[in-house]
C-alpha cells in the first residue's frame, strides 16, 4: 500500500464530523485513490472508520472529491468500484470512452448505479434489465418501456408501485385483472376494482381490501 495512502487511512480513523473536510482535501496520488474505491480490504477499512463519525454520505463526500481530482480515470473504474455513489459520480463526470458505455454499467450493477443507468441506457438494454431484482430498476424500465408489450409483467411483478403503474394503464375489463383476486396493496386494489370485468368482481368478495369503506362504494356503484 502507497505511503499517503496509508496516512489518509490513519487520519480516518482519528477523524471527527468537523474535520471531514480534511480527508476530502487530502492529497492522493490517483493511483492510491484507484486501489481505494476498488480495493475490497481497503475502501472496507475506510468505510467502517468514517461511519464512526457519520453516515455513509460522509463516505460519498470524502471519495466523490477524491475522484474529482483524478487526472487519467481507468474505465474498468466503473466495473471495480465497491461504491455506487462513486460510479454515478464518474458518469456524470464523463469519465467514460463512449455514451453506450451507460448500457454497460446497466447491465453490469445492481445497486443504485444501475437505477441511474436505467434512466438512460438504450431501449434494447431496458428490455434486458426489466426483470432485475430491484425493484427501484424495474419500475424505470417499465415507465420507459410503457404497457403496450409489457402490461402483464407490469400486473404480476412484486412490487406494488410497478403494479399501481400498470393498473393506471390497463383497459377497463383487461383479461389479466381477473388474475388479481390476491392482490394485498389497498392502493393497488381501489384502481383494480374499479377496472375488473364486473362479473367477475364475486371473485374478489374473499379479498380483504373488500371491507374497507371506499371499495365497497365502488363496487356499490359498478353494481347498479
């Protein structure tokens, strides 16, 4: 480990809220900045001490002005970096060999990175990540890709936000809402009882939302 690398490490660890500045200023040679944003062992050990002081904002604010500074940024930065914050720092810093390289960072990461990409990767690498574990990804994609290919997968995925999305765009009497009768959100179910085949809302009287007061008056409504 380079020597001022070492110092910085030690100044983390006797570090206080109103000295953090101090670790944000200090001067890293970019290649020790590189092995400490990349290095699993070291940006562990810097992590763990300045969330002693604070939060991981703290850490953010320290490495994002440490990358500031960075004169040459490797691109497989991107690919080894341990802290997400720090990729969406780098991409907006333009630190990258060309705009398509955003698909690769969405197909690549699964933290926040990867809810920033999906704001701006292209159409194709949208369809690839649609069904990414998180969820925060999947209700980009689908509000990018809209409901015209996707409305079932909108209906049935495991998030509620992603279903209310879907259910604002489906069709009065749309086949798939008779699928719903499980459906636990009351947010969720005010819109889909008010969209099912209305021969089919019997099949929803053993669901609980059933009992609330605002429910009821809309099946009360479609009934008459």
């Amino acid at each position: 480990m380079n020597k001022d690398l070492e110092i910085f490490l030690d100044k983390a660890l006797n570090i206080s809220w109103k000295n953090v500045n101090e670790l944000s200023s200090f001067n890293l040679s970019d290649e020790s900045v590189i092995k400490l944003i990349t290095d699993k062992e070291v940006y562990k050990t810097f992590a763990k001490r300045i969330s002693t002081v604070g939060n991981t904002w703290y850490v953010s604010t320290i490495l994002g002005a440490q990358i500031f500074r960075l004169k040459n940024v490797p691109v497989d930065i991107l690919e080894k970096s341990l802290n997400d914050d720090i990729v969406i720092r780098i991409l907006r810093a333009g630190h990258f060999p060309d705009v398509s390289y955003i698909n690769n960072v969405a197909k690549s990461r699964t933290g926040e990175a990867q809810v920033y990409a999906a704001h701006y990767c292209d159409i194709e690498t949208l369809k690839e990540i649609r069904k990414s574990k998180n969820s925060k990804v999947r209700a980009v994609a689908y509000q990018r890709l809209g409901p015209v290919n996707y409305l079932d997968e909108m209906l049935s995925d495991r998030k509620k936000e992603v279903r209310i999305m879907g259910l604002e765009f489906a069709p009065i009497n749309y086949p798939f809402l008779s699928k719903m009768v499980g459906e636990l959100s009351l947010d969720a179910f005010r819109v889909l009882i008010s969209k099912v085949n209305i021969n089919d809302i019997p099949l929803f009287l053993g669901n609980r939302n059933m009992k609330h007061r605002f429910v009821k008056s809309v099946v009360e409504q479609r009934m008459q």
